[in-house]
C-alpha cells in the first residue's frame, strides 16, 4: 500500500514500503499525479521510468520504506539571485527517491549479457541533472526533468 504523505501545489510526496508492489505503485503514483498536473506526455513518461528504475534499485538494495517525492521548480535566474537579470533555468520537475541505506549509488558500464547496471545511466542520459546526496537516515537520489516553458 502507497502513504501519500502529502500534496501542495505542485509537489507530491509518497512512502512506500520495501515490498514487491512498490514499484507498480510509485509508476501509478508518479503517472496519475502529473496527468492531473497537466505535465507533458513525454515528461510524464520519462518521470514514470527513471522513478521506475530508482525504485527497483532501493527495493533490491534497501530494507525500509521507500520515499518518491516531486516538485516542479518554476522558471528561475541561473544564479538563484531573484535580482539576476542573467539567463534564467527553464521550469522543471524534480524528482527524489530515498530510502534508508546511506551508500550512494555508482553509474556502472553494463555489458550485454547483464541482467542490472542501467538504470543510473539511463538517469544520467535522460536527466537534465541528477545526482545523489546522503541524509541522516539513508541517501536520496534525484533527477531534474526540463518543463516546457
């Protein structure tokens, strides 16, 4: 079962459990809550694989629950300096999954024959951004997706 933990304006929050249907459930979580924001088909569907991929790499290394979160970061100034009058970021969606274990995850070549090692390259390749950061209680990795402006 999904906890939605909560939703304001643009930004969802779910907790999941290290269990076999997380997975499928943060997929349905992520696709309905964008549909409903109106986000762009092919933002929808790159937000629901890449979570896809994440989710499948806590589950297959973490214990505990299981954290997706997304906000979409409207258009700022490059800098961060509301006064910049530099080129600005377009809009994105940011997504996090976190989950209780503290090491962060390494981007690894995969060879044909492999049945793992992708889902950070793929990340890597679709993302605007990403990156990972340890917490107190475990790490978040997350990925930036660009919003058409």
């Amino acid at each position: 079962m999904i906890g939605l933990i909560g939703t304001e304006g643009a930004c969802a929050e779910w907790s999941l459990p290290a269990e076999l249907d997380a997975v499928r459930d943060a997929r349905h979580a992520v696709y309905d809550t964008l549909s409903a924001w109106g986000a762009p088909p092919a933002v929808r569907d790159m937000a629901v694989l890449l979570v896809s991929e994440l989710v499948t790499n806590s589950l297959r290394y973490a214990a505990g629950p299981i954290g997706v979160r997304m906000a979409v970061h409207a258009l700022a100034p490059s800098s961060g300096n509301p006064d910049d009058s530099g080129d600005a970021q377009p809009a994105a969606l940011l997504v996090e999954v976190s989950d209780p274990l503290p090491d962060v995850p390494t981007e690894r070549p995969a060879g044909p024959d492999d049945e793992g090692g992708r889902g950070l390259h793929l990340v890597a390749c679709s993302a605007r951004r990403w990156g990972t950061r340890r917490g107190k209680t475990g790490k978040t990795v997350w990925f930036e997706l660009p919003l058409p402006g």
